[in-house]
C-alpha cells in the first residue's frame, strides 16, 4: 500500500503544481525512476497505474526487462542516465526513449545501431544549466548547433530538452536552472530545424519536481518519492 499511496501523493502534488500555472495536470508524464529497484516493486507499480520507468544502467535496464516478462512490454522505458556508447546496443533494444545525448559521437552510435534494428529513437539533449563539473550534459550555448548536426541523422529524433538542477534541501533553489532550460526550449521551438520537435521538457526528481512543473516540465523522473529511500 506504501508504494500506491506514494505514488497518489506524488500525482496529487503534481496536479496542484500544474493547475496553479495554467496547465493540465494530465500531460505531465511520470517517469518511475527504478534503479536498483527489484522487479516485484516495478510489477506493484505497474498494478498501481505506472507506465513509464526511467533506468540509469544499461545492463539493469535490460536485466529488468527479461525479468518483467510480458510486463516489460506494457511499460514505455526511459533510459536517463549517462550512456556509454558500447552500452548503445542493449538501450536501442529495449528503451522508447534517451533522455541523455550529450555529444556527438553517441548521436552517430545511437543513429547506427537504431538504423540496424529497424528503429526511430526519440531522444532529449541532455543540457547542463549549472555548469557543474560534476554534471554530464551540454553548456546551452552550444546545444542549438548540436541540435541542427543531429537532426540530420536518421535513426534518432530529437524531441526535447533534459538537465539535473544542484542537489539542495530548498527546492526553490533550483528554479533558475528550470526556468533557463525552459527558455532555452522555447527558443528552440520557435524555430526548430527539419526533423527537430521540441515536444518535451525533461526536468524534476524527488526533492524539486514540483518547482520543475511550475516551471514547464512535462516530463518528472521520480523515485524515491514514490518507491522509497535506498537502504
């Protein structure tokens, strides 16, 4: 019961964060971030309304989808952490979605390996707002040329824009770094290259997701808010 009611308080707070600024509550995605999650916590969540799992690691990733069984295929999967590109092969197999292109030469491996499977891939271009060293992704500056090299691939698309505001108790701390996200999203928007939709705006965790909405998100990677601290 923990999980499920979790999981309503989660929603409950997003609908309330979304109705303030003007938006439907309804077309926020909630991606159930399970990393390090166990299958029959995913199963609970998938009973509990989940349809979106967001995993950091490639070979978890694939190893929770042979263990779901046909579970898995009534899940769209996110992969949201940072990507090497040896592991490209086993994401384009299972995810419907990479929040985390950060540079060119996964953009080449994703586009060969998806062309080979026969696939599309939606991506995000992971974006560091913060600039902290620490922090994979792009400095905004260079994202809208990266954005018009990539679009000229054929096996990804690009369809929104993904960062990771600093860590902090305050949340409202991290409202600067949505806001210049989302900026930076409607920038592009506005004027995308061929190929390019700017469809989804990837931002909020845990600890800031309701600012992130206030701020635009559409998109909320989420889990220890609804699964529990890791002991």
């Amino acid at each position: 019961m923990a999980l499920r009611e979790n999981l309503e308080r989660v929603r409950a707070r997003l609908a309330e964060a979304a109705s303030a600024s003007g938006r439907d509550p309804g077309e926020i995605r909630v991606i159930a971030v399970t990393k390090t999650v166990e299958p029959a916590q995913v199963k609970e969540a998938i009973e509990a309304g989940v349809t979106d799992i967001g995993e950091n690691r490639a070979q978890e990733a694939r190893a929770k989808f042979d263990a779901l069984g046909e579970d898995a295929c009534r899940l769209r999967w996110h992969f949201i952490g940072h990507l090497q590109t040896n592991k490209v092969k086993y994401v384009v197999k299972i995810c419907d979605m990479i929040h985390s292109l950060d540079r060119l030469s996964l953009a080449y491996e994703i586009d060969k390996r998806a062309r080979r499977a026969g696939r599309v891939l939606e991506t995000l271009v992971q974006v560091n707002v913060s600039g902290e060293k620490s922090k994979f992704g792009l400095p905004p500056e260079e994202v809208p040329g990266f954005v018009r090299r990539v679009a000229q691939l054929q096996g990804l698309r690009i369809v929104g824009l993904m960062t990771m505001a600093p860590y902090t108790s305050d949340a409202e701390e991290t409202r600067p770094y949505f806001r210049g996200l989302r900026q930076l999203f409607r920038r592009l928007e506005a004027d995308p290259p061929e190929g390019v939709e700017m469809k989804y705006l990837s931002m909020g965790m845990s600890n800031d997701y309701v600012v992130a909405v206030q701020e635009g998100a559409n998109m909320v990677r989420i889990g220890t808010a609804i699964f529990g601290a890791k002991v």
